[in-house]
C-alpha cells in the first residue's frame, strides 16, 4: 500500500481517503480543499499501511474518512477496529463485497478484466468508469500514472484477498451510489446497502467532476433530500 498528500495546509481537520484500484492522485487534482489536509491511500497490492499514517492521524481535531469504489472494502478492513477516528465516514460508489455477483463486481467480468489486462483492457475500463463523453475526455486528461504492470499486480492482489463482509458490520454512516454505475453496478449496490441511509445521485462510477472541492463532496455525509432507506426486498 502506498500513501501520499493531496493538500497539506496544516489544517485542524483531516479528510482520510481510500483511493480506488488503479488510481493514484491525478483523478484528484481538480479538487481543492478549503478547510481540510486531504491523505490519501491507495495501490493495494497489501494492507499494510504505511507507518507514517498511524502518527499523521494523532495529529488532527477531527478525521473524516472517504472511500471510494474498491477503497470502501479496504477501509472496512482497515479501519473497522478504530472507527472511533472518524467524525464522518462515506463510502462513495462501493461496497463490502467488492466482487461477488449480487453485492459487488460480477466475479466473471473482474476475472476476464485480470485475466485479459493490457492497454485496451484499461482503456475500457476507464471508458465505462466514465460513460459520458465529457466526463471521459476530463479523466484521461489526469489519468493515473502508472504502469500496466503496475495496475494488474493490484488487480490480482485484490482478486486474492477480497472478501464479503455483512452490511451490519460497516463503518460507513453515509453512502453515495451514482445512478448509472457500470462498475460496481448500481443495483447491486442499492442492493447491499439495504437499511442503510444511501443517497442515490445522478453520475457514473466516476463521478469527482460533481464537485470542486473536497469540502462540496464531504458535505454529503449531511442530510440531504434525495437520501433513500432501502429496508425492502431485495432488488
């Protein structure tokens, strides 16, 4: 696991997020962050966390922890014993059973997508992570910086220890699942996340061109009137 700053102001408050597969912190630069230090975990080839982030976190009034996508599942796994670090947790367009046929990625096209990863591999996956054509071209203007190679070690890692962990179980108090999610597909989402309060909005599984700051998007953890309960049967 690798962890880098995206903002360091030495503000009070700390915005701790769990970065998606594949991703480093160039699909963040259009963010910026007004009243918070923004931390970022991300390359999951392990779970070992860096040393440095146990002595980063003591230092700030209130920590705020943002997931997003496979980072949900490793921040449930990394902080599921220490949620009492976190004011705030959201997790944005994932859930606790990252792959699995019901609740996350369908196991056949997350193991086709290991089994067959190279540079159009990627480049379709960008493309359906981005859907709409604006959307598409502001990503791969900051796509991630790192190699094929780089992306599949993580991609098999992640095949590897992924597991499925009871909704009951989570940390996350706030979820945010995009309408049109071809990822982790957004029915099987709202489907895990029955009995939760989600906020269902429109966007695709990347969605970060929504707001201009990392501030608009922790605004999110607020009530809000679009929030939905899904305590019905299953989809």
């Amino acid at each position: 696991m690798k962890a880098s700053w995206l903002h360091k102001n030495d503000k009070k408050d700390l915005i701790l997020f769990c970065n998606g597969w594949g991703m480093d912190g160039n699909p963040f630069r259009s963010l910026v962050s007004i009243e918070f230090d923004v931390y970022m975990l991300y390359n999951y080839r392990d779970l070992s966390m860096p040393q440095e982030v146990g002595q980063i976190l003591q230092r700030y009034q209130n920590i705020h922890l943002i997931s997003w996508s496979m980072g949900v599942w490793v921040g449930q796994k990394l902080f599921s014993a220490k949620r009492e670090l976190f004011s705030r947790t959201l997790a944005v367009n994932g859930t606790l059973c990252p792959i699995d046929d019901r609740y996350g990625i369908p196991k056949e096209i997350f193991m086709e997508t290991l089994a067959g990863f190279g540079d159009a591999a990627r480049y379709k996956f960008y493309r359906r992570m981005c859907r709409e054509k604006s959307n598409f071209r502001s990503f791969l203007a900051k796509q991630p910086q790192r190699s094929l190679d780089d992306q599949q070690e993580e991609l098999a890692a992640l095949a590897d220890m992924a597991d499925c962990i009871a909704v009951d179980e989570a940390l996350y108090r706030q979820i945010i699942i995009a309408e049109n999610d071809w990822i982790i597909p957004s029915e099987n989402q709202r489907r895990y996340w029955q009995g939760k309060p989600v906020s269902l909005i429109p966007g695709f599984h990347y969605l970060f061109n929504l707001w201009q700051s990392w501030d608009h998007l922790l605004s999110f953890t607020d009530p809000i009137p679009q929030q939905e309960y899904y305590t019905g049967t299953a989809l």
